[in-house]
C-alpha cells in the first residue's frame, strides 16, 4: 500500500457519496449504542448556504457541544458548525468579529457564521421515519 501525503490546504472536495446500506448500518448501530441520544440533527439550507458563501470558506465541520460543565448536572448536547477555511482552521474570532455585539453578529453576512440549534431527532417536528432514522419495527 502507497503512503500518500497528506495534503496541506483544504480543498472543498473532500468526503464521498457513500453506499446507502452501508450508511443505514451504520445509523442503525449508533442508534443501537445510544438510544437515549439524538440520532440526527437537521439543519436548513439559509444557514448552510450563510456559513458556506462566507470569503475563504471551503467545507464545514462539526462540533459535538454540551450546555452544561463536565460538573454541572442536566443540560443538554449540541451540534455546532463552522466554516473552515484551506488551511484547515475554524472560521472564528477575527479581529473584526470580536469587535461586535451578539445583536450585531446576528446582521453579519460575511465572516464568522457559527451555527447552532438544530432540530435534533428523535423528539422534533418533522423527524423523518426513513430507514436511516428509525427501527425497522418503525416502518
């Protein structure tokens, strides 16, 4: 086997289209391991589309949060996007982003667009009973 070079920028195209049952499996099994968990989270197209129209933004990522310290009780898990640009940093705190207010940063258009709140399934309007969300029995 050849040990390629990682490459050293980002360039939009990573990831693949996957095998559809391969993909249901997988889901499957996660939903197996955590029942009690959100099996997926949706997000629409306008806050996509913002992150990703951003100057420099090449691809998203994905950051698993929780509302609450390691010792504080309660709370509740969260999915964060940012954008990322080629070299592979979260698109956060620039010097122009920190000098304006939460209400400020809710009219930006152009940097440092952070998503948050999704829809998470199961327990949202609209959660969808497709073989990628729900147990066979489901169906």
């Amino acid at each position: 086997m050849e040990n390629s070079k990682k490459p050293d920028l980002l360039t939009g195209k990573e990831g693949e289209e996957w095998d559809l049952e391969l993909s249901i499996s997988w889901a499957k099994n996660h939903r197996d391991r955590h029942p009690h968990e959100p099996h997926s989270h949706f997000f629409g197209k306008e806050i996509l589309e913002k992150i990703l129209s951003q100057a420099g933004c090449v691809g998203l990522r994905f950051h698993n949060a929780h509302s609450k310290a390691h010792n504080e009780n309660g709370g509740e898990r969260h999915l964060i996007i940012t954008g990322v640009t080629a070299d592979g940093h979260d698109m956060l705190n620039t010097a122009s982003a920190q000098k304006l207010s939460k209400t400020e940063m809710k009219t930006v258009t152009a940097f440092d667009v952070v998503a948050q709140q999704s829809t998470p399934c199961p327990g949202s309007p609209g959660c969808p009973k497709t073989a990628m969300s729900a147990q066979a029995s489901e169906l």
